[in-house]
C-alpha cells in the first residue's frame, strides 16, 4: 500500500519532518471540507466516486509544494483551500490513467482503482467533474485569502494550462503514442515535463503568486517546479521495477507490461538516479539564487527522489 508514514531523510531536522507530517493532516482535513462543500450538487453516484478518489491514501506531495511556495514568499493568510484544487487535478488524472482505454490499471493508492469500483462510465464521468471542481476550488481559495479577481484569474489560468492540452493532457497523449517504441531521452524528458511536471510546477508558481510574489521569484519556483517534476517521474520509473506493488500502492511492473519507454531502461537503473540527484540539485540551487530555499523545499527535492512510493 502506498505509505503516508513520516519519510524520513538522512541529516534533516526534525521540525522539518513534524511540519510536513502537520501539514499533509491539514491538507486531508481540507479535502474532506472541499468534498462536504462541493460534491452535493452532483449525482450521488458521481460524487461518491470522486470522494472515493480524493480521499484514498496519498502523499498530498502537490498541495504542500504550494503552502510551502506560499510561505518562502512570504504569505501568511491560510491557503489550504487553494492547495486543496491541485489535489483536486491530480486525482482527476489518477482516475482516467488508470481507465482501460489509458494504463488499464487495477490498484491506486493500495485499493481497486475507480472504474474498477465504480464502473468505467460514473468514473469517466468522475474525472471530467472533477477539473471544473478543481477550477471553482482554486477561485474560492484565492477569494478566502482576499486576492484580487487578476491575482485569482492568473492562479486558474495557471492550473488549467498545467492540466490541459499543453500540459498533462498532451504529455500523457504523447505517452499513449510512444507505447511500443523507443523515445530518445529527450522526447522521454518532453513527455514528462507535460505529464507529470507541469502540475507540480504550477503548484509551486500558484503559490508565489497567491503571496504576491515577483516574476524572478516566480521565473525561480517555476525551475524549481520543472527540475523536481522531471526528478518524481524518473523516481517513479526506478521504482516501478525496484519496488513492490504493496510498497508503491499500484501495481509494480506496469511500465514493462505497457511497453513504455523509461528512464532506467535508458540510462539504466544508476544512471537514472544520478539523472533525478542532479535535478533536485538544480531545483535546490535555483531556489538558493533568490533566498527562497526553505529547509522544507530542499526536503520536499530530497524526497521525491528518495521515497519509496
């Protein structure tokens, strides 16, 4: 099963590890009010799916990039609810990854995947309610923290762009295209700068602007966000044949099956994690140019290469 267990990290303080612990309670709490807020007004059914693919176990690894992002800026209000909407998005994916037409995926975050519960047509449905969801979520929370309607505008276009076509949606058609033939490394990097590091970067980016932040520090969280979302996915490529599916909470060995191209099968196992160490070290050190690397930001980027699921 996918662990939520402290991670713990060689050399990092403890308050560090307690306040990302705090923090992913908050985010679940706040997921739990956002399904109490917004799931009524859908069919019973739809809903129920969608609380089922929200509230599963998980890392809640892209709603605490953004408070993270929001404090080294200097925010202060609480953000939770507009950290709340990329969960919102992420799980959106999950659900319609994990479709037969997609990755035909069995198990997500250690139990059946939607379609498998719910049947493939209430979980398409799901998905797609979801973005306009995350969409109404991210406004409301710009409002909670008394942004302006510009402020909030630029913080939608931001996730919807990290969510569509030019981001997740066209790096995962790109990646149902790639099955069954070997990528270059860097159409394998292309693809997974839209799949997987488009969201994690726009978390990032959504939470400097909700703390005001200027274009530099912004232009800075903004490489951050791609340097670490290009190092999760080849951890995630490593783990999916170092790793058990008990351990990852989906089904191990998925990518072979699929016949994808990855990174370890291109660099192989060692040269991919030398790959992921080097991003967060340009991660870390993009930060460190404008003063905005927080203990908690480097640990996120050690993390997210060293987790274990």
């Amino acid at each position: 099963m996918e662990s939520t267990a402290t991670p713990r990290l060689d050399g990092v303080p403890q308050d560090t590890v307690q306040s990302f612990t705090a923090t992913r309670v908050a985010v679940q709490r706040t997921l739990d009010g956002f399904c109490a807020r917004w799931l009524g007004d859908l069919a019973p059914l739809t809903a129920e799916a969608i609380r089922y693919a929200l509230l599963g176990e998980g890392k809640r690894l892209r709603a605490i990039l953004l408070l993270e992002a929001y404090r080294a800026c200097g925010g202060t209000g609480n953000a939770l609810d507009l950290a709340a909407s990329v969960e919102v998005v992420h799980a959106y994916s999950l659900v319609h990854d994990d479709l037969p037409c997609m990755d035909d995926d069995d198990v997500r975050r250690g139990r059946p995947t939607v379609h498998r519960v719910y049947g493939v047509p209430v979980a398409t449905a799901a998905g797609l309610a979801m973005v306009p969801l995350a969409t109404r979520s991210a406004w409301y929370g710009a409002m909670q923290l008394g942004l302006s309607s510009t402020v909030a505008g630029d913080i939608v276009r931001d996730l919807m762009r990290a969510s569509g076509g030019g981001g997740m949606i066209g790096g995962q058609l790109l990646d149902l295209e790639a099955e069954g033939r070997t990528m270059s490394l860097e159409d394998l990097e292309r693809v997974h700068r839209l799949k997987t590091g488009a969201l994690i970067m726009a978390s990032v980016t959504v939470g400097a602007r909700a703390a005001h932040a200027g274009e530099a520090r912004i232009d800075a969280l903004a490489r951050y966000g791609a340097s670490i979302g290009l190092a999760f996915q080849i951890a995630d490529d490593v783990l999916d044949i170092t790793a058990t599916t008990d351990e990852l909470g989906k089904t191990a060995g998925r990518d072979l099956d699929l016949h994808k191209s990855t990174y370890p099968a291109l660099l192989g196992v060692d040269g991919a994690v030398e790959r992921a160490v080097a991003l967060v070290d340009d991660a870390c050190a993009a930060l460190q140019d404008e003063g905005l690397l927080t203990p908690t930001l480097e640990f996120l980027a050690r993390y997210i290469v060293e987790r274990r699921s």
